[in-house]
C-alpha cells in the first residue's frame, strides 16, 4: 500500500501516551501495490513482506466487504454498550 500525503494524526485521551491514525483526505490518494511492483525496485524493507490476497477485486464484491463489516461493528456497538443502544 502507498499512501500520497499521508497526515499522523494523536489521539487525544485515547489513553495510549502515542496513541495516533494516519488520515488520507482522499481515496484516490490509497494506491494498493503488489509487492513486485516496479515503483519498489530497490527498496529495502527492515521486515518480511507479508503479502495477502484482496478481499475483492470489483466495486460490488467491496461494497458486499465494507457492509459486512459495518454490521459487525453494529454487532460489536450492542454487545459492548449493551442497554445504552437499545433500540
């Protein structure tokens, strides 16, 4: 992944002393990258690469990823705040 931009954002009183999220103003500005990709010859990565294949490849197949993902965190909102949510 190549981020354009990139801004490090802290988040104040996460309760971590460098608790922080890194913010792209724009989708376009993610480039997903495959790690033979000419733009990282001769880049010299301090870790192993760890590869994965991409949850989906067309518009519809993320849209079905993001949704599935927004339910559970829904899922997770009601189990976590319980009768708080209710409703």
């Amino acid at each position: 992944m190549a981020i354009r931009e990139p801004w490090l954002k802290m988040a104040a009183g996460a309760g971590a002393p460098y608790a922080g999220f890194m913010r792209v103003d724009s989708p376009s500005d993610v480039v997903m990258l495959d790690p033979s990709d000419p733009i990282l010859h001769g880049i010299v990565w301090y870790t192993t690469i760890m590869t994965a294949p991409l949850a989906a490849t067309t518009a519809e197949q993320w849209k079905g990823v993001g949704n599935k993902f927004f339910g559970m965190r829904s899922s997770f909102q009601r189990r976590l705040l319980g009768p708080a949510v209710s409703g």
